[in-house]
C-alpha cells in the first residue's frame, strides 16, 4: 500500500512563521528598517484591505532583492543549523522519522520560499513545493517564479507535479485557510496534528 503524506510547514511542521525569522536572521538591521516602513501595510493586510501576496513579495524582496543566489543559499544553510530542531515541534520531528519511506513518499508544500524551506525538506528527505524565488544571472530580482503557494495554488503544485501518480491513500497535514484546498482534496486530512 503507497501512500502520500503532504505536509504544510509554517505552523504545521515548526512553532513558529518562518518568514521573519528568516529575514531577521539575514539581516537584523535592514529587516528592521524594512519592517517599520510595512507598519502600514501589515495593518492594512490584518483588516483585509491588502493583497496579501503583494505586501508579502514587497517585504522579503526590500530584505533580499539584489542579493547573489549563492549567498541566499548559504545563509538559508546557516539558518537551518542555527534554528534545526528548535522550531520544529516535537511530535512531528518524532513522526518523521518513524515513517517508512519505502510506502510512503512525502512533499513539504509551503508559502514560504524554497529558498529557506529546501534545507528542512532536504533534511527531512522529502520533496518540496513552495513559493519560488525569482533569480535572474544568480540574482534574486525580488519576485516569485509563478504564484505563492498558498490555498488553491498549493493543489495545482501538488496535481501538476503528481501528474498520473497513483496511490492508495493520501493525507494532508495543515493549519491554516491556505491548506483547506490540499485538505479537502486528500483522502484524510489532519488539522493541527502535531501540535
């Protein structure tokens, strides 16, 4: 029997949003210049009167636009041995590596970036679907490669990389509104399992 487990990972996997952690730890200074200057526009995403892809590309890309592919790179590998297993909860750190990868294979599907989720995914042995950072001549432009991957577009992700792949059962592990579309196409979905 295959099976299919797909994971969120902000919430679901980890404690805590990994998106400021990120930016802060790459740099403390510029993230705090940056995050006063969005004051604005968090406010007007808590009330729902802001795009909130627009306002989460304009943050991250105020942090890390212009910087080299391999500096991201190596500062999302720092990240990991710097925040690896603190902010990953316990009982999913336990659930991981009780799974049997021979039956069961397994994405992380995010809406943080690739760029700071590939490491934890690599870790983890598992395939990852997230939101992808725009380079261009190993420049990171500020933009995203396709849509965030949140709500509906973290099913198209999961059924465009899936394709004909069958298998006898799937679950989703999720938190929040955005894993409801990946939740209530699986065949079992947790909600909050590990926390």
């Amino acid at each position: 029997m295959k099976k299919l487990y797909l994971f969120d990972f902000d919430g679901t996997l980890t404690y805590k949003d990994t998106l400021f952690l990120y930016l802060k730890f790459y740099n403390a200074k510029k993230f705090m210049i940056q995050f006063v200057r969005h004051v604005p526009l968090f406010l007007l995403l808590k009330l729902r009167l802001a795009d909130a892809e627009k306002v989460k590309k304009s943050f991250i890309s105020s942090v890390l636009k212009g910087q080299r592919k391999e500096t991201i790179e190596k500062k999302s590998q720092e990240f990991f041995v710097r925040f690896y297993p603190e902010i990953i909860r316990e009982n999913a750190l336990e659930f991981i590596s009780n799974i049997n990868r021979e039956k069961v294979d397994c994405y992380i599907v995010s809406a943080s970036l690739d760029i700071w989720v590939q490491p934890f995914a690599d870790h983890f042995k598992m395939k990852l679907l997230a939101t992808q950072a725009e380079f261009e001549n190993g420049i990171f432009t500020g933009r995203f490669v396709g849509s965030n991957c949140n709500g509906e577009e973290k099913l198209h992700r999961i059924k465009a990389e899936l394709g004909d792949k069958k298998y006898d059962k799937t679950i989703a592990f999720g938190d929040t509104a955005g894993d409801r579309p990946m939740m209530e196409w699986a065949d079992e979905s947790q909600f909050e399992f590990f926390h």
